[in-house]
C-alpha cells in the first residue's frame, strides 16, 4: 500500500471519529492497524470458533499499546476519553464482545509489561504468544499460534504505534 493510500484511510478514519484530537488519532490507527492484510491472513488461520476470540485479542493488544504509547503524553482523564473512545469503535465489530473483550482486557494488561522484558534467556521481545496467552487465562482455549511472519509484524505494529503517537506526532488541539 503505498503512503498516499496509508494517508487516505487514516484520514477516512480519522474524520470518522469524534473527539479531541487524541482520541481521533488513536481510533484511527487502530482502525487501520485492524484493517490489515497481515491480521485477516492469520486469523483464518484459526478455527471459525477461535478466530473471534483471537481478533478480540488482538484489539485488547491494539489498545493496551495506544494506552502504553500515550500514558506518558496525556493526563489521566484524556488518557481514559481515548480507552473509551477506542473501545466503543471497537464494539462496531461483528465479532467483538464487550464481555469476552473485558476478560481479555485484563490479561493483557498484565502480559504484556511482561511481553516487553523480553525472553528469559534471549532478552528478545515477541509478544505474539502473551497476546494469546492472555485468550488463555481469560478462559478460552486458543492454540499456541507460531508464525513468526506474524510474530514480526506485531514488532513493527509496536513501533510504528509507538512512533506515530510519540510526543512530536500528537499535537494537543
């Protein structure tokens, strides 16, 4: 996909949106980082059962990163106007459950400063298995996915995330 295209569904998402600009921006690239090839392909990787289970999943991943990549930007009460900003859009997905959402949610707030420490003897970052670890202890039985195309993809999901919401990137107007 090339910038310009990029520009356009970030600004069709953005203009979609409502809210301070921060919200706007968060549900944008969420948005756009749900709409992703590399997600649809590995998702139908997974049973008809499991891959909303895995997609709710990764929503939580999605928000948990925009709250990490914000937290340090914005007060608490903006901070908390962009979580549910994110995950009211989130809810306009067919597959998307509040319920199964919230169970997930917390789990993944709890794997994924985990995720970041990195692997116990490498050091290496790869939070594709806490994202569905975090399916889990939530309660549903997902398999452990090992796709390391994927896995990559996640990272720079990571950081572009990161990269997009750091301080020069998101004005306060």
């Amino acid at each position: 996909m090339s910038p310009s295209e990029l520009e356009q569904r970030f600004h069709k998402h953005y203009t979609d949106a409502t809210g301070p600009v921060a919200r706007r921006n968060a549900i944008a690239i969420a948005m756009m980082e749900l709409e992703d090839p590399a997600l649809s392909r590995i998702a139908k990787r997974f049973s008809a059962a499991d891959e909303p289970i895995f997609l709710t999943a990764y929503q939580a991943f999605i928000l948990w990163l925009l709250v990490y990549s914000l937290h340090s930007h914005l007060p608490a009460s903006e901070l908390q106007e962009v979580t549910i900003g994110v995950k009211s859009k989130f809810a306009t997905f067919a597959y998307h459950k509040p319920s199964i959402f919230e169970r997930i949610w917390e789990h993944i707030q709890d794997l994924m400063p985990i995720a970041l420490r990195g692997g116990s003897q490498t050091g290496v970052v790869y939070p594709l298995p806490h994202i569905i670890q975090a399916a889990i202890f939530a309660g549903y039985q997902l398999p452990m996915l090992v796709d390391h195309e994927f896995g990559m993809h996640v990272l720079s999901v990571m950081h572009r995330v990161a990269y997009t919401l750091g301080s020069d990137a998101n004005p306060k107007t």
